[in-house]
C-alpha cells in the first residue's frame, strides 16, 4: 500500500461539503473566537501582569492548529488573506524567539525562568504540533520561514534532554519534517530525536 499526499485528493460530494464548512465557517469563526481570547495579540509578547487575556500555556499550539487548518485549505483553494494572518504570526514568532531558537508565548512572556521545568506544561506539544503546521503551510504555500523557526526551536538545548523526554506531539512534528525532507538532517537537526 502508498500512501496518498494531499495534493493528489480531489474533493467531491460529502468531503467537499465538509471542506467548503471548513473554510467558510471553521476557520473564520475559530481566528474570531482566538482574537477575541487573545490568543492572536499574545504573539506580539507583550503581556505583563495586570493585562487582560493572560497568556496560557497551550496557545502556541492552538494557534498551530489552526495555521495547519488554513494550510491544507489554501493548498486546494488559494486564500491570500488567511496567508497575510498567517506570516504575520509567522513574522511574530521569527521577531520574538531568544537567541538560541526558543520560543513559547508562555515561558517567553510569563515565566520564562520557568523553561523546561515541567513537562506536563506543554512546551513541547506546542512545538511539536506548530512543526507539524510548519510543514503543512510550505507544502500548501512553498513559504519555509515557519519551518525554519522551528528547526531552530527545536535545537534549543532543553529539547529532548534527559529530564525533558520528547513527548507524542514533539516526535510527530519532527517525523513530518523527516518525511518532508527525506532525511533526519531536519527532523533531528541537534540529534535529539528518541
């Protein structure tokens, strides 16, 4: 058995009427529901106490759902507006991350003396499932920025350590770049694939 790439699905009949809901419906009232919480303005990194709509630590990866969302959207049907949302996201994130190539709204903006300390605090899921969306846009879009940042992200030296063991939705992410790629040199750019 091959597998199937989404490029080559053509939508009909009931799929094709749950793809147009998608976009049409999902989307739109899911970036309405995550600007209304914040979620979106978060990415601007700053929040400090007193603010409302305090960062939590799982936006990142909402927010990666929802650029994956768009990804395989825009690929069967263009959109130029939901691509302007999403590399402004895109241009945050790039704009936002330390040095080393780490980023989280959470740890970047509420506790980042706290990286690494707590694994159930979903530091990983979120890069794990934002990787998985940076493969999905450039597939849909050929635009690599977002992948790139997260190739980066991945490099910082608390993933993948001994007191952080990668979790499901770290490892998914970097087996979509593999796939992407054909070769570990991305999905595993330090060597910390386990």
């Amino acid at each position: 058995m091959k597998a199937v790439t989404y490029d080559k699905v053509k939508l009909g009949g009931f799929w094709k009427n749950r793809f147009d809901i998608n976009k049409n419906v999902t989307i739109p009232a899911v970036y309405e529901r995550f600007s209304e919480t914040g979620r979106f303005a978060a990415f601007n990194c700053d929040w400090h106490e007193g603010m409302e709509h305090k960062p939590h630590f799982f936006w990142d990866s909402d927010i990666a759902k929802w650029i994956e969302a768009v990804a395989y959207t825009v690929r069967q049907c263009p959109d130029e507006e939901l691509e302007t949302i999403v590399d402004g996201v895109v241009d945050l994130i790039e704009k936002h991350r330390d040095p080393c190539g780490y980023f989280n709204i959470y740890f970047t903006v509420c506790e980042p003396e706290n990286r690494f300390t707590n694994r159930l605090l979903h530091e990983l899921y979120c890069a794990g499932h934002m990787t998985e969306a940076a493969v999905a846009y450039y597939e849909a879009t050929g635009k690599d920025k977002l992948l790139k940042v997260y190739r980066a992200s991945l490099c910082h030296r608390g993933f993948g350590s001994v007191h952080h063991p990668r979790p499901r939705g770290d490892r998914a992410g970097a087996c979509q770049a593999q796939r992407l790629h054909g070769r570990r040199a991305l999905s595993a750019p330090c060597g910390i694939l386990r």
